[in-house]
C-alpha cells in the first residue's frame, strides 16, 4: 500500500482594500493553520483605487508570508476583479492591474 503524501495545510490570508476621497488603504489577515491571527492596517501615501488597494495588501501580505518562511498560502479577497484577473478569468486590460498580476 502506498501512502499519499499529505499536502501541508494552508495559511490563510486575507485582503480587502478600500478608497476614499480622503485617502487610501487596505487590511489584511493572516491566520495559520493552528489558528493564529496576525491583522494589518495599511494606509497609502499614494492615491489607489479599491483594486490597487486589494492587489497592495496581497503584495503585502505575500511578502509578510515569505519573510516568516511560510510555504502555502491561500488568499482570499472580496473583489471580483482582482481575483478573476489572478485566475485567468478575466482579461488584463489596464496596465497597472496587468503589472500588479
């Protein structure tokens, strides 16, 4: 009998970035896989719409994942848009949502 190879159990990360006229920003969640959370608050020195704002905090959060050596990752974002362009779904019209993917 051989035995499967069982997949290590994913961090999970969280993104959700918002505009306003005053400014920009996004959060973002990072929880292991025992249950640990570690939450963020960004604010942008930069104009950025709702979308630029997801991508920031998955840029972020990814690098926050790397730099605890961190090796599976699944991310989660409420934006449509964001995720539909990282699966392929939707077409990269604009060129700053192409450079983020």
């Amino acid at each position: 009998m051989v035995e499967k190879e069982s997949q290590p159990r994913p961090w999970h990360l969280y993104v959700d970035g918002s505009s306003i006229k005053d400014g920009s920003g996004a959060s973002l969640i990072i929880e292991s896989p025992t249950g640990a959370r570690y939450e963020h608050a960004l604010k942008f020195m930069f104009k950025a719409s709702n979308n630029e704002g997801e991508y920031e905090a998955l840029v972020a959060g990814l690098e926050l994942c790397y730099t605890a050596v961190v090796d599976h990752v699944q991310a989660f974002s409420d934006s449509q848009l964001v995720v539909s362009q990282l699966n392929g779904a939707y077409e990269l019209k604009d060129k700053v949502m192409a450079a983020y993917v």
